[in-house]
C-alpha cells in the first residue's frame, strides 16, 4: 500500500508533510527496542507487549494533524468500518492513508518489523496493511475533548499479523486494553493493560480484545494492522 499516493486523491496536505509524509527516524523513541518491551501473557493465546515507541514531540504532531482534519470537516470512517462494527462504535476512527501519513510505510517495514521479530521470532518481514486513528472520549468529557469519540468498543479480533496500538495524547482515567486468552467464555478479561502516551501495545492479530471504558476524558491511538511482505 502506498500511503502518499492514497492521499493525493484526498486533496488533504498535512500541516507538517516534511514529518508525517516519510519516516524520520528522530521521532522514534530511543527505549523502542526488546530489551525495553514488558511482557504479558496469555497461557493460551500468546504474548503482548508494551513499549515505548515514539516521542511526545510527534505524538503531538499527529494529534495536531488529526484535529485539523476534523477541524476541515473531512469524513471519517471509510470502507474498512462498513459492516458489522460501526464507525461511531470503533470510536471515530480516521483512515491514516487520508491524512497522508506516508511514513507509516518505512516505519512498519524498518523498526517495526525489527523489534517485531525479536519479540516474536520467525514473523518475517512486515508492512502496513492499514492504520487508522481512534477516538474514545467519556460521555462527561464531550464538552472539552479536542476530537469526536465514543466510550463503545466492541470485543473483537484483528484481520492483521501483529497489530500495533499506539497511544499518541489524551487526558483519561480507566480505558485500559481488556485482553482474552483462548478458552475464556466469560466476560472478565485475562489482562487488563495501561496505556499511556508514546507506547505501543504489540499483540497478535487473533488474540481476542477490547478496550475498556474510560472513567473520564477522552484518548488518541494510532492502530496499526500488520501483514507479511513476503
């Protein structure tokens, strides 16, 4: 997938292209590596993994670029949202190829698929088979919150090979990422993870999730979908 040709036919310049349009490797947090990766796992269905990943600095950059396309009127969802799940239920999400953040392909294929395979070894090359942003925010929050959300989050899998979720800003309490081992029919998680600004939540794409509901204010991920390049 070509991230800047997608956003050619949008009409959309991003407010910073010299940043979001390729990968610069300064906005990669310098602790994005497995000796820095926290484990946590399911007996059944597998590891994840938090990390840091990028820096506040372009965690706010990409906030910024998020907003101002809200702030444009641009759409939200897409055809990736159209079908079971709803966009207003996936918390608003924003297609990144729409933003013309092109340096998702570099950062996927580059430092991503690195530290990817030393978590988990034998994955093999990876690219970005789609991205987009989410948007929970608190009922109690909607007067204040800098971007539409929703307090919803189905419980679901991923169609990727390693989805990678990034917390890029917000203000919460609550809203950790609910994660279900196989087997589990109940409605208790087996884990319960934080987010928090500039890391990552590496898992497989079958492990079953859902985000929990925030407490108060509103949270801004990236969701990266990953697929095989080979």
């Amino acid at each position: 997938m070509s991230f800047p040709e997608e956003a050619q036919t949008s009409l959309w310049r991003p407010l910073k292209p010299e940043t979001v349009l390729k990968f610069d490797p300064r906005t990669l947090s310098p602790q994005f590596s497995k000796e820095n990766a926290t484990c946590h796992e399911l007996p059944n269905a597998g590891s994840l993994f938090s990390v840091p990943i990028l820096t506040d600095e372009f965690c706010e950059d990409l906030v910024a670029e998020l907003r101002a396309y809200t702030d444009a009127g641009r759409p939200y969802g897409g055809a990736h949202f159209n079908g079971i799940r709803s966009w207003k239920s996936t918390g608003y999400p924003m297609r990144l190829a729409e933003l013309g953040f092109g340096f998702l392909d570099e950062f996927v294929k580059g430092p991503v698929t690195k530290v990817v395979n030393e978590l988990y070894p034998g994955v093999g090359p990876l690219e970005c088979g789609h991205a987009h942003s989410i948007h929970r925010m608190h009922d109690g929050s909607k007067e204040t919150s800098i971007l539409p959300g929703s307090n919803q989050a189905p419980l679901h899998t991923d169609g990727s090979v390693i989805t990678v979720n990034i917390n890029i800003g917000g203000k919460w309490t609550g809203g950790g990422l609910r994660a279900f081992d196989d087997g589990n029919k109940t409605e208790e998680p087996d884990l319960v993870l934080a987010q928090q600004k500039g890391h990552a939540l590496i898992h497989p794409g079958h492990i079953l999730h859902q985000g929990a509901p925030l407490h108060s204010g509103d949270r801004h991920n990236l969701v990266i979908f990953t697929t095989r390049s080979d």
